[in-house]
C-alpha cells in the first residue's frame, strides 16, 4: 500500500506517532493547557470557515508558490519551531532541515530544539529561520544571532507568548522532563517502544545542544532548568527594537493575538507577525487565531506580512488561513507526527500530503494561485 494510502492525512500520522513514540513524548507533543479547550476551539473555529466555490473555471494550472521575505517558496506554508523535537523522535531538527531543502519549503529550528544552527543551518540550504527564546544576557543574545546568521539562517522568529511556563497537566503526569528521569516508570515506557528507544540509544539522549553552552553548569541533570536561567521569558518592547537592531535580515514576532500588539509590531520595525496561540499550550482562555486572524490583517495587513498557526491539520485549513488574509501558515505538530511517526521520510510526506490537499481543493474553489484563494471584501 502506498504512504498516501496508508497515511493521507495528519491525523493518521498522529494516530501512528501516538503508537510508536514513547507516552511521556507523545504527551509533550500533543498537549494542550488547562481544559485544553482551545486545542479544540482552534479546530471547531477552523471547520466554521466556510468558502463558497466556483464553478465552469475550465482547466487551469496551478501555481502555489510564494513570495515571502525575499525568497520563492514552494509552498504556503512551512514548519513551525518545536522545541525537544530530538524527544519525540531522533534527529527530527536533521529530517526536517532536509525536508525543507529538497522541497523549498522554510523550516524554523527552535532555541530549545536538540540540534545546533551550526549542524542546521547548512542542511536547510536558505530555507532556514532561526526561532529565538530571548537569552537574559546581551552577549548571549548577540552570540546566538550571530551563530544563527553564521550558519545560513535567514530569518529571526522572535517567540513572546511563553512569558512563563504552562502548567500543562497532562505533561506534569505523564513526567516529562529533559533529560528524561530514569524512573521505573520511564523506562518501561521507553522499552515498550523499541524503535525510538533503539533510534534513541544510537543517536544519544537528546539534549540542548544550541544553548548548552552556555549553561552556567556542565551538569546536564536538570536541563530544564538550566535553559530557564539561559532565557528569559519576559521581554519587553525595549528588548524587540534592541534585537531589531541588532538582526540584519527579516525579523518575525511569533504569538500575536490583539490589533493593539499588531500595531506595535509595526512600530517596533518588524517584517512580519505570527498570529499564533502556540498551538493552545499556552493560555487556555486565548481565542483561536482563526477568529482574530481577520481583525488583525484588517489593522495592519500591507504593512507586515501575517503569518498565521494553530490547528492547521490539513491543505485546506492552509486555505483557509490563507484566506482569510494570512500571508503564509506554519504547522507545529502536524510536522512532528509525520517524523514520530516515519522518521525520515515523514518530513517530505507530510508536505506532500498537505499539497495535495491544497492542490485538490485550490482546484475545488476554483483558485489557480495563492492571490486568488484571498477573500474579495
Ligand atoms: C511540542 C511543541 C513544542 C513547541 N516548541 C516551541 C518552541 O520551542 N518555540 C516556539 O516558538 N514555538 C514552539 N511551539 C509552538 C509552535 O511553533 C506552533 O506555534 C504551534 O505548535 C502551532 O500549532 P499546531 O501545533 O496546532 O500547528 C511548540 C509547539 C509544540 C506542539
């Protein structure tokens, strides 16, 4: 049977990722916050966008290819930062930079991801950006930049929606930690997956490798902890326009959700925003990005580009965002299932699957380019 047959969709990845990853992985991965009752109002709000279609269009070509900061892609759409990728399968950050490579397609390594913009950056080949969790010290943060510009990374996401860590309950029960605590229970939860635990045991218990060195300590027990004394969750305004100096190249804000912060974004001297509720993690009240996503680009699309993620599962939800006004649409796990889930061919597939379904639908509405897919009011 053919992968398209047997996975034509991300949740089928994520129903295999859930099989083979480890429970303390899986629960990392697709958690959300409190209730989670976002991770669900992000979907139910994004099945509610409706598109009427047209008809008697006759034959067209299709061409999905964007124009963003600069460069031509592929696609609409890339992979998001995840952090501790390496857990939820080994050599994620390598597969997906790869990914993006052979595709054309970006690929965001996030500040806590398990490999370094030095190993990344080249793999990515131009399609990488670099996601940055603000280091409390200057010359760490003027360090950190410089690695991601020396390595190939073209564009800083600066991430601001994690001004504390979320509690996430399922995540504190099922003891995920970094690096993994030996506990009677961990173990028997790894050996019972025994391929990640062999892919692990071949590749090395993951670790921090772009901000490990500048731990305070070379002791990797409690790492958690050391990266919350390398980064600092709460910057401010000051910090943004201190960093928009200091990155040469296109500048993204990741975690707009209000107009007010769009139109500081604006002034801060940004190129783009992410209108994003970190995929629901964060803060269960917040509203899916697919209801502010309209007022936002009302209040500020032509001056930045919007970049839009949460929930997206499919080509058609990319549509969707697309639009409603979004510029271009980021996925968190719906990358990270197809690794867990098939290692190093996941990557590739997940893109194929979702252009596809953008391809079909596209042809559906009657869109032969990304310009058309905008909504004419
Ligand atoms: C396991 C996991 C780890 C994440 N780590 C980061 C991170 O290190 N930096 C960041 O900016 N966003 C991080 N995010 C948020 C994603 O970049 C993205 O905003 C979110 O996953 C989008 O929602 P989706 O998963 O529904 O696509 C993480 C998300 C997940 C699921």
């Amino acid at each position: 049977m053919s992968m398209e047959n047997r996975y034509p969709s991300i949740p089928y990845l994520a129903e295999r990722a859930r099989r083979r990853a480890p429970f303390f992985a899986w629960e990392y991965l697709a958690s959300g916050t409190g209730h989670e009752a976002l991770l669900k109002r992000n979907r139910d709000a994004m099945n509610a966008v409706e598109m009427v279609p047209r008809i008697l269009k006759g034959r067209f070509s299709l061409d999905l290819s964007t124009e963003l900061f600069g460069r031509r892609y592929s696609v609409p759409f890339g992979a998001g930062p995840v952090g501790l990728s390496g857990l939820m399968w080994p050599r994620t950050e390598i597969f997906l930079a790869e990914t993006a490579a052979r595709k054309n397609m970006p690929y965001a390594l996030s500040t806590t991801a398990n490999e370094s913009p030095e190993v990344i950056g080249p793999l990515a080949a131009g399609n990488g950006w670099f996601q940055l969790y603000t280091p409390v010290d200057p010359e760490i943060r003027a360090d950190l930049l410089k690695r991601a510009a020396d390595s190939g990374f073209t564009v800083l996401v600066v991430t601001v929606d994690v001004p504390v860590g979320s509690r996430r309950e399922r995540q504190l029960v099922a003891g995920v930690s970094v690096p993994p605590k030996f506990t009677p229970a961990t173990l028997f939860r790894a050996a019972i997956r025994p391929t990640w635990s062999l892919a692990t045991l071949r590749h090395g218990i993951p670790k921090f490798r772009t901000l490990e060195t500048y731990f305070p300590t070379k002791s990797f027990a409690g790492a958690a902890r050391l990266v919350g004394q390398v980064v600092d969750g709460r910057p401010d305004w000051e910090m943004l326009r201190q960093l928009r100096d200091m990155w040469k190249g296109p500048m993204v804000l990741k975690g707009v959700l209000s107009t007010e912060d769009a139109h500081l974004a604006v002034e801060a001297g940004v190129d783009g925003i992410v209108v994003s509720n970190h995929g629901g993690r964060q803060f269960d009240a917040a509203p899916p990005t697919i209801e502010v996503l309209p007022e936002i680009v009302a209040a500020v699309g032509g001056k930045l580009r919007i970049l839009f993620d949460s929930g997206i599962e499919s080509g058609l939800d990319i549509m969707r965002a697309l639009h409603l006004g979004a510029d271009f649409c980021l996925l968190g796990r719906g990358f990270l299932y197809g690794t867990a889930a098939l290692g190093a061919r996941g990557g590739d597939h997940v893109y194929d699957i979702l252009r596809a379904d953008l391809e079909t639908n596209m042809i559906q509405y009657g869109a032969a380019s990304i310009a058309d897919l905008r909504r004419s009011d």
